[in-house]
C-alpha cells in the first residue's frame, strides 16, 4: 500500500474538519474581495463620469458680476474654461428643488432614464430623488406653483452626493433635488436666480493668480475647490475608505482565521504523530513526509478559496451597489480582479502549506518511539492535576483539559472572541451613528433654527441673535467656517472642554472638530488665509469648545471683522429658538435641530444592508471556527470518551463532561470581542475624521451588549448541537485499541 492512498480515506474521515476550515477561509476572505470590488468599482466609474461630464475644479461667487465678454478674456490669459450658471431653490410644502440652467462647459448632466426637455412644462429631475420617492417618467410635480411633467432623470457630477447644504452630513433625497427647466421658462419664473461661477484649471500653476485677479476685479465673496467640495471628493474618499478597509479585514480577519486554522491542522498532525511515527520507522524519509501532510493542508485554502472567488463572482454587483448607497444612482459595473482573486487563493494555501510543513518537521525530529508511543508534546503532569482533590470528575476533566491542552483552549477562545467581536462591530456602528444624531444639537447650542443668509446685513436682526459665518482655510486649502458672535449670545454653545464660557470679546476658540482636523490644542498658534485675497492671518486658540461636528474658530464679531474689514455690526447668519419669517429666497442654508438626527437615520437605512451582512457574517465565522475546534477537540479526546462509555456513562454526561467544558471560555470570549470592537470603531473615528468630517462618538448601548451576547451564545450552542452526535458516533472498541502500544 502506498501512502498517496491515505488521501482519500483522510479526507473522508475528517470532511467535516477540511468544510469547516473551507467554509471559514471563504467567508474571512469573502469580506476582504466585497469591501475591495466596491472601493475600486466606485473609484473607476466616479473617475470616468467626472472626466466625461467635466465635473468642476472649483465654484466661485463674487459681489460684482463678471462681464460675459470678459469670460473668454479670462479663458485664454489664465488657461481655463469658466461659465455661469444660474440657479434658484424653490421651497415646496414637502420638498425644496435646487432648479439649474443648463450648462455648456463644466458640470454637464447625463441622462439615464427618459429623454431631455423639449418643452417649457417639462422638467428632468435627480434620478436619487426620484427613485427613492416612487416618482415614474410622465409623473407631474409642482414647482412655483405651476405643474411640470418629468420627462427624464439625470446624474451631474458636482452632485453625485446629493448634500442640499454643503455643512450636512448626509444626503438627502428625500425631500430635496435638482431640476432642470427650458431656459425661457426659467428666466420667466425667476429671472437671472443665484448666479455662481465654474472653472476648470489647465494650469495648476495659474491658480492663484486668477484667484487674486477674480477678487481684484469682481471682489469674490466665496471660493470652494474641488478637492473641499464633499458633493465630489466624497466619492473618490468613500471608494479609498473601501479599499482601505478592505486591506484592514484582510489584516484581521482572514488573519486571526488564517492563523486560527493553521493551529488547528497543526494539532490534526500532531494527533496522527503514532501514524507519522510509524511511517518515519518503516523508512519514509521527512521529505516525503513532510510533502504528504503538507497536501492536505492545501486543502481548505484551494477549497476555501475557490469558494470564496465563486461567491464573489456571484454577489459582486449586489454587495458593490450595496456600497452606492450614498450616492445619486451611479450605473456602476463592478468586477473582481483575477490577481487579487489569485491571491485570496494562494494566501491562505501558502500559510496553511507551510505550517503543516514546519509542524511535521518539528515532530521528525523527535525520537522515533516517543512518536510511537505518542508521548511528544505531553508532559505527562495535567492528568495527575487535582487527583488528591474531592471534586466532581467533569470538573476535573475540564480543568485538566484547558492546563493541558492550552493550544486548544486558545483556539476555542479565538473562535467565540472573533464571532463577537464582528457581530459587536455592527452594533456599534449603528448606536454610534444614532449618537450622532441625538448629541449633536446640543453640541451646537439650545438654537431650533440657523438661518444663513446670501446677503450681508448690519445691526441686530429683528429676532433671533446674529452671527457671521465666513469660509476660510489652511495653507493646504481644508476649508473650516470663521464664526463671529455677540459676547451675550444665548443660543450657541459657548461652554469649554474645561467647562467654562468662552470668553469672546478677549480670544479665539475652536471646536474640536476643527482641532482634530488641524491636531491643534489650546495654546497654539493657527495659520489660515482668505479665501478670496489669499492673504494670511494668525491667531492664538485660547480653548477649545465641544463640538464634533462643525469645523470652526469662533470670536466675536468685533475680533472677527479685523480679518475680514466689514462693519464689526455685520452679520449674514441668524440663530432662533422657533421659525422666522424670512424670506426663502434670502436664504442659502437652513439648519434645523432635527438635521442631523435625520440624516443619520438616512445614513443607517442605506448602510442596513452592510451591516446586517456583517453581523451574518461574524454569525457564520463564530459557528464554522467553533464547529471547526470543538470537532477537534472531540477527536482529540477518543480515547477519554471511549473510556466514559465503557465505564457506562450515558452519551448525556459526556457530553457534559468533555464538550461542556468550554463554557466557561464564553463569556471571556464575548466580553474581550466586544471591547475589541470597541477599540476599533474608535480608531474608526480618529482615522476618518478628516474624510468624514465629523467626530463619530464611539458608542455602545445596554441593548447591543446584549444582543451580541444572545448571537454569540445562540452560535456557539448551535456548534455544540451540531457536534452532539459527534460522541455517540465515537467507537469505543476501536478508540481504545488505538491507545495500545
């Protein structure tokens, strides 16, 4: 008989270990290819959308009105396309409609659904808006009090994240879209509207000084790039963040799993060292050896693998569209690269493959008849633990079984602590991002309304209290907001991280978004520039005041209009306690006490999808490893259990006492999986608080705790049940031949 002949009888004996161990290198690398696939599928189409529908390198406004014979001067002398674009918001009852003229040059719109305007009581609308509210091609909407058919729905490139306010976190296309109308039409209902200006560079190195000229010329009243503008770079950033996370699972997940099975085949060798013995003894040289255990090593990697690349190929499209939830609808077309479906495979086999190499290399050198006698690795003290102790023999059995087998137990351990620890992670993303929306508003201040204004005004506002809200930014060009209020303000939060007031009339302070962002702390020197001249100015952060979602230094109007060398009685922002009459056409931004707890509702119904994939797959690795090490630990303990039926215990008590035992490994599992967790949701939040813009505060409530409990005990009474057979199953004549020497 040959040794190549063991194969097949030792995969047939242990298939369930080789589906188990499969099963789990497929769903630990499943992670990493989805999370990967939908980072380089946004990337690609946001690239290739932008280029083709010239998405803008940056929008400007000015005070004065740009000449349209002047456009092609500043064109040609500066190397860039420039146009106007006219637009107006139109509030509704239920929805407000940012309606656009069609532009020629920069920021183009594409059709996905329908067919353009051809008539003046025809409107296109956002295609994100349309789907998410049921409305169909031929449907009417009103706007200015006028009834318009939507005829088409479109994407544009400067609003794929459709933020109606550029301060939000998080899209909205529940109550507001983009349109477009007949031009006539247009002017007839609101004449010229708002009036912004696009630019796209073809000479980085003419930026500044067409800036400088804009202002010189036309006095610009605001500036935002491309790179600050989160409607665009919140694409490509998202995409990064996938990919980036992608490589974090693949550092931690197919890791600890990877690491998991390699002890797992490293004691399946090891139990088979009277076999391995036996062949050493017979004249197998370690090469052939070596190379013979090596071979079923490759197995759960080769298999594991090649099921983890089908079920890619598989769910690829759905998990990537899963990852478009932020955005307007992109036609998005995502693929699994062959090289990095290679590597899934090659990975894991190659790890699996030498540590089955290096395992049995280590027992080869070892003496022949310790080998046969299958002494190597005992040191002949745990069975002897307690003997002069009155206890009960399971507890005995239990506490021998974890001092002597400490490999085991540590992979038992891993198996209930990487469960948890995935399962907690999607519990806690969704109690941090409801935090967000519950903590913010008093974060901001007792304020029901923020009224921003597009026009300057001066004195004291007729109710409410007045502020300034001016743009800035670092020598980098991170945009933060310059605030300036009255020293008497009631409705901001003023309040310190040292619990005082902020003192206004005598410093500057900065909330701690702003900080984190600039990594500045009390005392410190900021540099920052005008957006507009360029010019640089410095302050000295005297405090910094709690506030994790906007980023700005704030003083007092008095302070702040030395920067800015408006009247110190400007203001173009009102802060009120209830609604105020004003305007809607005199307002740019409105920001309610209800905003951000509604765009993180919007943000978990989008993200649903992900997260309950997440926590089904921690449910499904906690089941397979535990399944995975339970089974070898049964197998292990043959010869015990073949010992407890002879001595007539019923198939109940062994269970008890051989399986039962790793209870008390449950919950050290759970609890370190769940401060786990923890720690990385926090590392989360300081890593991604640049692309964010926002200060997640990592959060766990009582419920979750307890549902990752319940999920992670239900998955490991489930492994327990599906290995209960496994000791009746057990032969005890044929066990207890195989401890004869």
């Amino acid at each position: 008989m040959t040794l190549n002949k063991r194969y097949k009888r030792n995969i047939k004996a242990n298939l369930s270990f080789y589906i188990s161990a499969s099963v789990l290198t497929m769903v630990a690398l499943l992670m990493f290819y989805l999370f990967y696939v939908a980072g380089t599928g946004i990337n690609d189409y946001g690239n290739t959308f932008f280029d083709y529908n010239k998405v803008e390198d940056a929008v400007f406004t000015t005070y004065l009105e740009i000449p349209d014979e002047d456009i092609p001067v500043l064109e040609k002398d500066y190397n860039l396309l420039l146009e106007k674009e006219h637009f107006v918001n139109c509030d509704e009852t239920d929805y407000t409609a940012r309606i656009f003229t069609a532009n020629e040059k920069v920021d183009l719109y594409e059709l996905i659904d329908g067919r353009d305007i051809t008539a003046r009581d025809e409107i296109i609308i956002s295609a994100g808006y349309a789907q998410n509210n049921g409305i169909s091609i031929g449907d009417t909407l009103s706007l200015h009090a006028k009834d318009y058919t939507v005829v088409g729905l479109f994407l544009r490139p400067d609003y794929l994240y459709m933020l109606e306010n550029l301060t939000d976190d998080y899209m909205n296309v529940s109550t507001f879209f983009l349109a477009y109308m007949d031009e006539a039409e247009f002017e007839e209902c609101f004449g010229t509207g708002t009036l912004n200006y696009k630019v796209i560079y073809h000479d980085e190195t003419a930026v500044e000084d067409f800036r400088l000229n804009i202002h010189d010329q036309f006095f610009m009243a605001s500036y935002l790039s491309a790179d600050d503008n989160v409607r665009i770079s919140f694409v490509n950033e998202q995409a990064d963040m996938f990919i980036l996370s992608a490589w974090v699972m693949l550092v931690i997940l197919p890791f600890i799993t990877v690491a998991l099975i390699s002890i797992l085949i490293g004691r399946k060798i090891k139990s088979e060292q009277k076999l391995i013995g036996t062949l050493s003894a017979l004249g197998y040289k370690k090469s052939a050896l070596m190379w013979h255990y090596s071979l079923f090593a490759l197995i759960p990697g080769i298999l594991g693998g090649c099921l983890t690349a089908i079920a890619s190929l598989l769910l690829v499209q759905p998990f990537g569209e899963m990852g478009l939830a932020d955005y307007e609808p992109m036609q998005a077309t995502f693929h699994l690269p062959v090289s990095i479906a290679v590597a899934g495979i090659l990975i894991p086999t190659l790890i699996y493959f030498v540590c089955a190499m290096l395992r049995v290399r280590k027992l080869l050198r070892k003496d022949t008849v310790e080998l046969l006698n299958g002494n190597v690795g005992n040191t002949g003290k745990s069975h002897r633990m307690l003997s002069r102790r009155h206890m009960k023999v399971k507890y005995k059995m239990a506490l021998r079984s974890f001092a002597g087998n400490p490999g085991r137990t540590f992979v038992i351990f891993l198996g209930i602590f990487l469960g948890a620890m995935i399962v907690a992670f999607g519990y806690i993303f969704i109690d941090s991002v409801n935090a967000v929306g519950s903590d913010a508003h008093a974060e901001f201040g007792t304020f029901q309304y923020e009224y921003v204004l597009n026009a300057l005004h001066t004195g004291t506002p007729e109710d409410g209290e007045a502020m300034m809200v001016l743009p800035y930014e670092d020598s980098n060009a991170v945009r933060f907001s310059m605030l300036g209020l009255d020293a008497d303000n009631t409705l901001w939060n003023l309040t310190t991280t040292d619990g005082e007031r902020a003192d206004l009339e005598n410093g500057w302070y900065m909330s701690t978004l702003c900080a984190a962002i600039f990594d500045l702390e009390p005392g410190d020197t900021f540099t920052f520039r005008s957006i507009s001249t360029l010019e640089e100015y410095t302050v000295t952060i005297d405090g910094v005041i709690k506030n994790g979602y906007q980023s700005y230094i704030l003083s007092s109007r008095e302070n702040m209009s030395k920067f800015t060398e408006l009247d110190s009685k400007t203001y173009n922002a009102v802060l009120a306690s209830h609604a105020l009459d004003i305007d809607s056409r005199e307002i740019t931004e409105l920001i309610s006490d209800t905003t951000y707890e509604n765009q993180m509702e919007n943000l978990l119904t989008s993200m649903a999808g992900v997260i309950d994939a997440l926590i089904i797959i921690g449910a499904v690795i906690c089941i397979a490893s535990l399944y995975a090490t339970i089974n070898m630990m049964i197998s292990e303990n043959r010869t015990n259990i073949s010992m407890l039926k002879v001595l007539g215990y019923e198939n109940r008590r062994i269970n008890s006492m051989i399986i039962n035992s790793n209870h008390l490994l449950l919950l050290p599992g759970i609890v370190t999986g769940i401060v786990a967790a923890y720690l990385i949701m926090v590392w989360y939040c300081v890593e991604f608080v640049e692309v964010e813009r926002i200060m997640i505060p990592a959060t766990m409530k009582p419920k979750s705790i307890l549902l990752t409990t319940v999920i992670t005990a239900a998955c490991y009474f489930v492994s327990l049940f599906l290995l209960r057979g496994k000791v009746e199953r057990t032969d005890m004549i044929e066990s207890l031949k195989d401890n004869r020497e």
